[in-house]
C-alpha cells in the first residue's frame, strides 16, 4: 500500500492511498465468504459454497462493491497509522480508481489537530495567595481544640451566641403541637439555628426563668411543612456557659500527643503550611495551564471542541446518577438554564483545548517524551485503579492501539510540570511565594484539597 499526504486549508489533509490488487484481493474473498451465508446454492450448506461458483452465479461486480465498502475503511485506518495522523474528525472517502478491478485508489480528506507554536512558556509569572501561616490562624486552632474539651457551668449572665439554654418548647400550629417542636428540658446553644432561626434572636439576653413567645416560619429541612408559621412557647430554665481549658503545657499533654504547647502550634503551623502548599501546587499548575492556553491564537477547530463539550456533559450525567439527581434537578439547584449550562461548557471546553493544544507545543518544542519505564508504571497504576492485572490491561491497550495515547498523555503531564518548574511564583504584593515542600514534612491536615480543574 503506498500513500501520500497533501495540505489543505482548515488544518485538513488529503490522504491519498494506493492498494495493489494483490492486496484487494484477500478482500473480495472476504466478500465472497460473506455473500455465502446470506444467500442459499442448492447443494450447499449456508456459507460453504465455493468463490467460483458465488462468481458465476452473481458475477464479480457484487462481490467487489462490498469489498469496497468493508475495506476501504480498514485500509484508511491503516493509511492514517502509516503517516501518523492526529485526526480528529471523520473522513470524507472517495474512490477515485478500482471500481471494476485492478489496484484500488481512494482519497480522503481528513481534519487533523492543529500544530500551534508558543512563546515565552518557559517564562510564566503565576501569582497565588502566600502560603505563610499568621499566628493568629494557629491560635484559631488552638482555640477549636481548646472548644472540644470544654466544659458547661451555670450562669446568671445573659445569653449571648455560643452560650447553652436548658428549653421547654411547645410549637403550634393553629392550636396543635407540632410533633418534634414540643420538648422538654432541651439543651440548646444559642446561635446554632438548629429549631428555627427567630429563636436564637429571642434567646439573646435572656436569663433563667424568663419566658419566649414568637412566631417564625419553618425552614427548609423541614420539606413539606417548610414555609409553615409556627406559634413557640419557650422558658428558660437555665443558662449555662462554655468555659475552655487554659493552653498550657499540662492541657497539651491530656489533649495531644505534644509535651508542650510550643510543640502543638509549631506541628499545626507545619501542617497547614503544608496544606498550603498543596494546594499551592495545584493552583500554579491551572493557573499555568490557564496561561499557556492564552497563548493560543488560532481559531479552535469545532469538532476539538464538541469532543471536549461531550465528554464533560457525559461526565456531568454521570455523577448526577451516581448521586440519584437528573439535569432538570441540577439546573433547579444551580439557578441556571440549559442554555446557560451550555454555554458554560462550551467556553471551559474551549479553554481546555487550547490548554491541550498548548501542551502539545511544549511537548514538541522541548523535545519531551515519556520512557518506555513511565508508560509501564503508568499501566501499572491505572491497573490498580481499575482491579486488573498489569499484563492483562497492557494488552487490552495494545489491541486498541492506545500505548501511543498513553504515552502522549504522560508527555503532556511532564511538559505541564516543565511549565510549573519554569514559572515565577509571587504573591498578590508581587514577592516569591515558596511551595517547595521540606524533605521530612508531616503529613498534610485531613482536609482534602480541592480537584484539579479539568483542564
């Protein structure tokens, strides 16, 4: 098979591809065998009778036209391997030769991803919130420690948020006590909003054996009777109020595994900075992405973008079924149109590509490429994530010809890092943000940071 690739306009190609009628011909048997079965010889079984006979009985021509249309899309797909396309839309085929007999010649136009060229990607200036750690942020979660090993003591001051009222409650509704508004000796702290909000307003300045009575509507976790009036009746039996333990060294002891208090707030400081820093990281490289991506000024082919657009949509449905929810809910909740969603997604695709597209540059321009070592170990742990075994999946990729994408991807995930590496990281005042991490660092706090973009 020979082939030759010509440039069009609209980053489209004409492929043109020449197959020798020796190797048509494995084709037109295929044909034969095919024809063979749909139709029944006398004397033969369905799909044993021979070429010759099918050739006599129906002639060349029939045989030859669904040879046609069954392998010239092979031969197309093996044209594009042969001259490492990136298409990205499907063909236009036209059989310009081999109709009859002979050799077989078809062109086909193609739209192929755009090769973009880049500047000033190895010079990024990224600005990022600092990652520095205030004291007064540490004492803050001193302080929340501090909260959970607090106790409750009675109190004649008046009730101010964070202080707890023991309440008997009675709701109506038109003279008929609500069920689950009508308690008695209920410890309520002043502020949570946990009954309605009207309450904790009421509440305030209140002392013990003073008496509440109000109206306020039922809030929303109510469901069905949310919006309902609700007449209280409410006394205040006793107030009590939060006392916290004192930070010292004796209190860190019994509430930490820390000696002393000055440890606790130097392993708080490390680990929040450590937060930051993670999530640093995945601030620089979207911002990153966001700039490179900037730099892309070709005009985006649509069929790039409708890729991306469709993926995300799919991906969108599909955790809204995980999570028992349909788009009609999803755009109640979110307070936009269908059209709006759209066209939300629609611009982050667009953004995405080019951000892709921009990767791709830097992959080509800095000569990137991934080891035949990172490709393993990347199957490797996408084996892991999917519960099969490494060989077992290198072979399902294999047969989809996917080790390519596999290992363009983890090109386009160093070229990235290449980006984060040459960056200038600052802070809003414009000073050098530090997000390198210390070589024995703690462990980051629970708290999980936020996804990285799509992009």
């Amino acid at each position: 098979m020979e082939t030759t690739v010509e440039a069009l306009e609209d980053n489209k190609v004409r492929l043109k591809v020449a197959v020798p009628a020796s190797e048509f011909e494995p084709a037109i048997d295929a044909a034969f065998r095919k024809l063979a079965k749909e139709v029944r010889i006398p004397g033969f079984r369905p799909g044993k009778a021979p070429r010759r006979l099918l050739e006599a009985h129906f002639g060349k021509d029939v045989a030859r036209e669904q040879a046609l249309r069954d392998a010239v899309p092979d031969f197309y797909v093996q044209a594009v391997q042969a001259e490492d396309l990136d298409t990205i839309a499907p063909p236009e085929l036209e059989i310009t030769s081999g109709q009859e007999d002979g050799d077989v010649e078809f062109d086909a136009v193609v739209q192929v991803r755009p090769q973009v060229e880049i500047e000033g990607y190895d010079s990024l200036k990224i600005t990022i919130e600092d990652t520095a750690v205030a004291d007064d942020e540490i004492d803050a979660q001193i302080d929340q420690l501090r909260e959970r090993f607090a106790d409750l003591e009675e109190s004649t001051a008046p009730l101010s948020k964070g202080d707890y009222a023991q309440l008997n409650i009675k709701g109506y509704i038109h003279d008929e006590e609500v069920p689950g508004l009508t308690v008695s000796d209920f410890l309520y702290e002043v502020g949570s909003e946990l009954v309605v909000p009207k309450l904790d307003t009421e509440l305030e300045g209140k002392r013990p054996g003073d008496m509440l009575k109000f109206n306020d509507e039922l809030p929303a976790r109510w469901g069905d009777r949310a919006g309902e009036e609700v007449a209280f009746q409410v006394m205040v039996k006793e107030t009590k109020r939060k006392v916290l333990p004192e930070a010292t060294d004796e209190w860190v002891q019994e509430a930490s595994e820390f000696d002393t208090l000055d440890a606790l707030r130097a392993d708080i400081r490390q680990r929040m900075e450590n937060y930051r820093k993670i999530q640093a990281h995945l601030a620089v490289r979207d911002k990153a992405l966001q700039a490179v991506g900037a730099k892309v000024a070709i005009e985006i082919p649509e069929p790039l973008i409708q890729e991306e657009i469709e993926r995300r949509l799919h991906n969108l449905l599909h955790r809204l079924e995980e999570q028992g929810a349909t788009v009609e809910q999803y755009l109640q909740m979110t307070g936009i149109t269908q059209d709006q969603l759209i066209a939300d997604v629609r611009l982050e695709s667009t953004k995405a590509v080019k951000a892709d597209l921009a990767l791709r540059a830097v992959v080509a321009a800095e000569e990137i490429v991934a080891s035949d070592d990172e490709v393993e170990a990347e199957i490797t742990r996408l084996a892991e994530r999917t519960g099969r075994k490494p060989a077992q999946l290198r072979k399902e990729i294999e047969r989809a010809s996917g080790l390519q994408a596999v290992r363009s991807e983890l090109s386009r995930g160093k070229a990235l890092q290449f980006l984060v590496d040459h960056a200038t990281v600052v802070d809003e005042e414009g000073k050098p943000v530090d997000i390198a991490f210390p070589e024995s660092a703690p462990e980051a706090p629970a708290e999980e940071p936020e996804e990285e973009s799509e992009a």
